[in-house]
C-alpha cells in the first residue's frame, strides 16, 4: 500500500500541525447525506472493518520524534480501535433540517485527538424524513480535499449491495520505534540531505541552461509571493478571533447549470464557482451594512497537483493561490469576467511555483531540523493579511454512490477555520450536482447561514444574462438535503 510503517510528514503536513492554536483547528471532512433507514451498527462496523485495511494511515497515529528532530511521523497504532472512530448519534425531535444543522456543527467542532488515528465517522439517524447522514471528519495533515474523498469513497460501492463485502483482514502492528532510533533518523536524514545536495549539483552542471531556468522561476515565484506580503487582504467581519464552535451550512445546485454560465461568458467551472461566492458574500456584506464598492476580497484558494496514480495516497499535494472575489462589483457577468482573467492571470505566473520552492526547501530539513523553523513558514500560509477566508472547490465522482445498499444523495465537504477566520467554504462536485458547505464561528458570525441562501441569487443573477432556465426540480434552499430518488445519470465532468 502507498503508506509505509515510519513515513515522515512533509513540512506542508506539519504546517498543519503547527498553525492548529487558538481555536483554529485543522480537521476537514464532509457530511454525507443519504436515502432511506440507517445500516445497523453491527453491519455498518463490519462493513468498515472490511475495507479499513485498503488505507493503512486510517490505523496509524503521530508520533514525534525526541528533542523536536525533524517532522513527526506516521507509526502504526497498536491499540487501534475501530469503535474509538466510529459512533451513532440520533437526531433530537422533530429530525429536520433546523436539528441537524445544529448536531452537524457541534460534531464539527471539538479538534480531534492527536494520541489516535486522526480521523472519525459519525452516523447520523433519526430524521423525519426517511434518510440518514454521515458526518466524517479527518486531519487536514493527513489529507488534501481530494484524498479526502478517496477515503470517504471507502465507505461506498458503485453498486447498491446491502451485506458487507468479506470479513477484516488480519493486521498486526509494526512493532513502535524506540526513541534512540527515531534520534537516529536525524543522522540519516543529515546524510540523505547532502546526498540531495550532491544530485541536485549534478544535474545543475551537466544540464546548466535547464537549471537557470528553474532556479529563474523558483525566484520569480518567491519574488511573487514575498510581494503579496505588501498588498494585504481588506480588514473584514470575517476576520475576527474565533472561539471553539462551529456552525454549517449547505446549499447545492445543477451540475449543469454552473457548466451553462461557463459556456455563456468563458472561463471555467471553478470561475463560476468563485462568482457565486463572491455574489454571495456581497449581498451577505450589504445586509450587515459594511461597505463593499471597490473592496476585493482575497480567498485562498488550493489547488490539487495530484496525479492520477496518486489517488489514494493521502497526505496534500496542492499549492495555493490568492483567488479574488470582487464583492465590489455589483454587475454579476463583470464580477465573473474579472474573476476569470485574475485566475487567468494567477495560473500563468510564478506564483504556484514560489509556494512549492518553499516547501521543497523545508523538505530538503524535515528529518532533521525542528518543526520549530516552520513555524514562519506556516504562519504565512494561513496569515489573516494574505486572505479573508477558504474558498476551496474539488471534483468529486460522477456517479451514484451507495452505502450498504442506501444512495448516497449528497456531498456537502467541511473546510477548516484557520486563526482569525471566522468563515470557510468548501465546494465539491458529486453525481451531477455541486454542494457548497459553508463553516463558521457562530459566535462572531451568528447569520452566517444566511449565506446559504444568497448562493441560490447569486446563481440566478448568473443564469438570467446566460439566459438560462432554471431547472425543473428546483434548488434546495441553504441546508435542504432531501433525498433525490429520480437523479440524472449522465456523466458530467468538471472543466
């Protein structure tokens, strides 16, 4: 399997790590909603036994190593517990929407327990309606939003089968490492450092031109980010201390029709995504009375560099970028048209390359230098006066997906609320359709929900120019997650 006993995070996992403080804890996830009576326990339990074993790093926790050598590692957890990750709660009377959002938000508040495996499924019962939920949650320093969609795709099967497939599989721990050998890895990694070294200078003289132009762009991009530094992100009500709850929100909408707007002004699907945030948030601003004309706000937005034969491995492969959303702009097709030629913009410059010369440069240190000297570095990436809030927008499959023989009706994925963010949205593409979750600190941003509801008019304002109709079942208002038992089953991508 692509995780080994001992892997060693890289210093972007550990930057996850280190910037987890005053309330701004690290944990991603989504809540999946789906159709009819909840599994029973003992089956839903086996199901996951079956299948846990298909990604090792579930049954592995940190351990760091002494004197702070290095970024911690990935052990394998000799008391793993698969019922310490998985638990029931029933919703409190009368099981709708209103209920759930409340549950949803204080299971996504607590941080998760770093002595365990970092990572925990709640299943969720007693709606009035005839549905169920899984509220999963993972470490962000475990995974990236598109691993974490490779672990929840453990969960289900292409195919509605209600018995669990098979029995667990054998699995004995490896044996912990003691204290003098994970000392010892600092040694090691000083050498393999310097071997690094030695194979970079060969290949820098027996190719010259090809590592000037390398070296060139790295410090182009570095250049690129260092500038950031000097043009900040606006102060907004956004960006305040947040305290230790969390609210959500979901709304979601056609596949299609987010492709429709694409078509009809240019750009890409992200862009349109990007627009009916901005659009969103505008007219969230505006009922609060804060003042947007000329403001552009800055999301930082992640972006995957994860291959195709890289799915299934979890840990983050992704850059980032400072995506605008020109909440100033009240002509909804402008807005989008500036969105996409910045994102035009940002996608051809050095940018990306600057953040990941960074990381690569701690990585060069990780087995043997502190986390300590990460700390900048991670300080910067999550930095108030880079960004207002998470904007984060992944592709998810385009098929149905079943749990033990009930659909899987929708996706809504949880971003994460860094230091002074009080707001995040995560947006995920699943079987034709878009969800956007929207997390929040309830205390500094109460009617955050409202939020919700302005994505549906901040798309109408988009389909009314495009000409586009709006779709015969609907949109769900903001946290309607009824079960669609009659979907499209076309298969949409995501371009």
């Amino acid at each position: 399997m692509p995780q080994r006993h001992m892997d060693r995070l890289t210093s972007f996992d550990t930057s996850f790590l280190a910037n987890e403080k005053a309330n701004g804890h690290m944990a991603i996830g989504a809540v999946l909603v789906c159709a009819g009576e909840a599994p029973d326990q003992a089956d839903f339990l086996a199901h996951i036994r079956s299948r846990v074993h298909q990604l090792p790093r579930l049954r592995q926790r940190l351990r760091y190593p002494p004197l702070g050598l290095g970024t911690p590692f990935w052990v394998d957890h000799a008391e793993f517990d698969v019922h310490a990750h998985v638990r029931r709660v029933s919703l409190p009377g009368p099981g709708g929407d209103a209920q759930f959002r409340e549950l949803v938000g204080g299971l996504l508040a607590p941080p998760l327990d770093r002595a365990k495996p970092l990572w925990e499924l709640i299943l969720v019962e007693g709606f009035a309606d005839g549905r169920f939920a899984i509220v999963y949650k993972t470490h962000h320093a475990m995974a990236d939003g598109i691993s974490a969609v490779d672990i929840g795709m453990l969960l289900f099967d292409t195919e509605p089968v209600r018995e669990p497939a098979g029995g667990e599989q054998p699995w004995a721990p490896a044996r912990p490492p003691s204290g003098a050998a994970l000392i010892g890895h600092a040694g090691t990694g000083i050498l393999a450092t310097l071997r690094r070294f030695g194979r970079w200078l060969r290949r820098a003289f027996r190719d010259p031109g090809r590592a000037r132009r390398r070296a060139g762009d790295g410090l182009a991009g570095l250049w690129e980010v260092t500038w950031n530094l000097f043009r900040p992100a606006p102060k907004m009500p956004i960006n305040t201390a947040i305290g230790r709850g969390r609210s959500f929100a979901w709304a979601d909408f056609e596949l299609a029709e987010l492709k429709q707007v694409k078509n009809a002004f240019g750009g890409t699907v992200n862009d349109v995504a990007l627009a009916v945030v901005a659009g969103a948030l505008r007219r969230w601003l505006l009922e609060r009375e804060v003042a947007v004309d000329g403001v552009e706000l800055k999301a930082l937005v992640p972006v995957s560099i994860r291959t195709e034969d890289e799915h299934g491995e979890l840990g983050n492969k992704l850059t980032a970028m400072r995506g605008p959303l020109p909440v100033g702009v009240a002509d909804p097709v402008e807005r989008l048209r500036v969105i996409s030629a910045a994102m035009d913009s940002l996608k051809a410059s050095k940018q990306p390359l600057g953040a990941e010369a960074i990381w690569g440069f701690n990585d060069w240190f990780r087995d043997f230098a502190p986390p300590l000297l990460l700390a900048p570095t991670a300080a910067i990436n999550f930095s108030t006066r880079l960004f207002n809030l998470l904007v984060t927008n992944f592709p998810g499959p385009q098929v149905p997906f079943y749990v033990l023989g009930r659909e899987l009706t929708g996706i809504y994925p949880v971003g994460f609320l860094a230091r002074n963010h009080a707001l995040a949205i995560a947006i995920l593409s699943y079987n034709g359709r878009v969800g956007f979750g929207i997390l929040a600190d309830p205390e500094a941003l109460p009617d955050a929900e409202r939020i919700g509801a302005h994505l549906a008019d901040a798309l109408a304002e988009l389909r009314g120019p495009a000409q586009i109709a709006s779709p015969a079942d609907g949109n769900e208002l903001a946290g309607d997650v009824r079960p669609r038992f009659a979907r499209d089953r076309e298969r949409l991508g995501d371009g």
